[in-house]
C-alpha cells in the first residue's frame, strides 16, 4: 500500500514539473483577452492614409471593416482588417488603399466570421449587440453609428422638394423576375423593391459581382425588402445578386418644374434644409456654388467657390438662363444669405440657400470635405 501511495505522489510531482515547464501562453497581451461584450472606441479623424481604431472589444473572432455612407444608406466596403479572434485591441490602423477617394463618409463596422473560415465573404455580417444595435462608429466624428443606416427597407415618407417628387414607387420580384423590368423616375425617388419570388431576393447594381456601376445601389444581404433613393440622374442596370439571369433597369431623369415648389422669401430666395440640399447638390442640372471666404472646405459636387462679396465673380459662374436653379452655401449660412440676396436682385427666380451652412450639414451626418 506504501508503495502505491508513493508512485502516486511521484506521479503527481512529475506532472506538476512538467505543467511548469511546458511554454506558457502570454496572458499579458490584451490581444488574446477573452471578453463578453463587443464595442469599438473611434477618436475623431480625418482620413489620410488610414484609419485608427483607438480600442475594438470582440466577443467573438471577426473583422473590421471600414465601409462608405452615402445618402444615408451602407456603401462600399473599403478595406478590411485581418482575421481578428475574440479579444480586446488597441491602436489597430487599417490602411484606406486607393479605392477610397475621400468623397463619401467612412465608418467602422464589427462584422462577425459566421463560417470561421478567417475570411470575409458573404455570408458574413455586421455583429449586433444584445440590445439589436450594430457595433459601428463614424471615422469623422466617432459617434456610434444609427441603426437605420444598416436598415434594409427604412421607413419612408413621401415628401416634395423643389419640385422632387419622393412618393416610393415600386419594383416587385417574381419568379419571372423584375417587375417592372423598366421603371423611370425623377432624381430623388425612393424605390421599395419587394420579394414575392418563391426564392430569396439580392438586388445590386451592375455588373456582377462586383456591383461597381452604382456601388451604393446594393442590397448587401439577402431580404425580403430594399429601398433606395436614386439622386444620380443616369440609367442604372442591376440585378439579383443570387439569380444575375434576373435583372432591370431605372432610368433616374432630372426633376420637373413643379407648381408646388417651395415659395421664396422676401429677399427672392428659398431657404432650404439640410436633407434637401444634399439632393440639389447631386443633380446636375443644379449650379452649386461655396460662397464662403476664406475657402476652408466643401461639399462634394460643388461647381464653383466665388467670395460671397464678389457678385459680379459670382454672377459669372451662373448660367446664363436666370431660371436655371441655383444653390449656394457658406459655413454657417451668414454669407450664402447675402449672395443669394444679391443673385436674386440681379434677376435670377430658383435660388436656394442652405440654411446653417456647412455647419448644419455636417451637424446631420452628412459630408464636407475638410481642406487644410
């Protein structure tokens, strides 16, 4: 029995020095920490060469992804960061390569590796959290990204804007495929496309898969619904990203002069929100131009910077026909309000004034484009 005992306790010695012995993992490093929460920590930044995650807590393996936002609605992904397992990171710099141009808005989104393949495909999406909230920030801001950005078919209220008409027209899917193959509509008009095929539903631009004619037009996941507002005027082809036998097309034409277009103050121009001006500004047959002095940034699609005190400059970079509509902006609304006056008095009658300037539309989440 003294013998057993003996080669008991040796046993249990000789596991104990091995257990010593053998390589430790680093638990020093806060990489491999394992955690129960998921959360990204993103300072405010303008985009360079790339983009800085402060702190990125996964709960599980995944990656980061840098995505665009245009018009309020997910875009294209711009870069991806390595296969990340479950743990806490800090300082993690993804770079933005040559796809991104500094146009759109850029965001961070957690996605999650579904088939733990260590590679982003398809299948794999946006983590969310215990409380149905996508994990993503803002690159420009740092502000948690809203959830009705990921939102697949946002609730949708008709309105009108300067002669815009944005009641959702709508595209249905069936077995035979898109119906109406052919739909044309005004810039500014939501479409709702809706699944009543026997087969789930994908809907992309053209061509596939690369989805690159109107990168923002794509539905990014299979779904039953999808809505998006087309504000390029232009003839965009799509089609099911599952089935790409099955496609159409949406003529996207300029607006039409409306009787019911918004009325203009006393001083002869329309002062227009945020929302509305972003819409201006992506039709062509708008002249959009920054009053501000000095120059210290823009709006993507803007024609023309001319001083808001140099009205003869600033009448030279109109088109001549006084009906054409006009859009002009500053930083804070102050100077666009004075050139607007003054474009008015010298005969032109479809002026529209952004109101809070760049200020306020930045304030909304839209995009300006800061120079140094």
């Amino acid at each position: 029995m003294k013998n057993i005992l003996l080669v008991a306790g040796l046993l249990i010695v000789i596991i104990l020095i091995g257990w010593w012995f053998l390589p430790q993992t680093n638990q020093t490093d806060s990489t491999v920490a394992v955690t129960s929460q998921t959360t990204i920590e993103v300072s405010p930044q303008t985009v360079t060469e790339t983009v800085v995650i402060q702190k990125a807590v996964l709960s599980e393996p995944g990656f980061l992804v840098l995505r665009e936002v245009i018009d309020g609605q997910v875009a294209q992904i711009v870069e991806i960061s390595s296969y990340l397992a479950a743990g806490t990171y800090t300082d993690l710099a993804i770079p933005v390569g040559e796809f991104y141009t500094g146009e759109a808005q850029l965001m961070v989104v957690v996605y999650s590796d579904a088939e733990d393949d260590k590679i982003l495909n398809d299948l794999d999406q946006p983590f969310v959290d215990s409380t149905g909230v996508t994990v993503a920030s803002y690159v420009a801001t740092g502000l948690a990204v809203p959830a009705s950005i990921f939102s697949s078919a946002p609730a949708v209220q008709p309105m009108n804007m300067g002669g815009m008409n944005m009641d959702m027209q709508t595209v249905r899917y069936t077995d035979a495929g898109f119906e109406p193959a052919v739909l044309e509509v005004e810039v500014g008009t939501m479409v709702s496309f809706v699944n009543d095929s026997a087969a789930q539903m994908w809907v992309a631009s053209d061509p596939h898969p690369a989805h690159t004619i109107l990168p923002t037009f794509d539905q990014f996941k299979a779904n039953d619904s999808y809505t998006y507002t087309f504000t390029e005027v232009g003839e965009w082809q799509y089609h099911d990203h599952l089935n790409p036998t099955a496609g159409g097309t949406i003529i996207v034409t300029a607006p039409k002069v409306s009787a019911t277009a918004p009325t203009a103050n006393a001083a002869g121009y329309i002062e227009t929100n945020s929302a509305d001006f972003e819409l201006l500004v992506n039709d062509p047959a708008v002249t959009t131009v920054n009053v501000h002095i000095p120059y210290n940034g823009e709006i993507a699609g803007t024609e023309a910077s001319v001083p808001y005190n140099e009205t003869e400059a600033l009448l030279a970079a109109l088109p001549a026909d006084k009906t054409a509509p006009i859009a002009l902006y500053c930083r804070s609304g102050s100077m666009s309000a004075v050139a607007a006056a003054a474009v008015a008095e010298a005969g032109y009658t479809t002026i529209y004034d952004l109101t809070g300037g760049m200020n306020a539309y930045s304030d909304s989440g839209r995009e300006v484009i800061v120079t140094n």
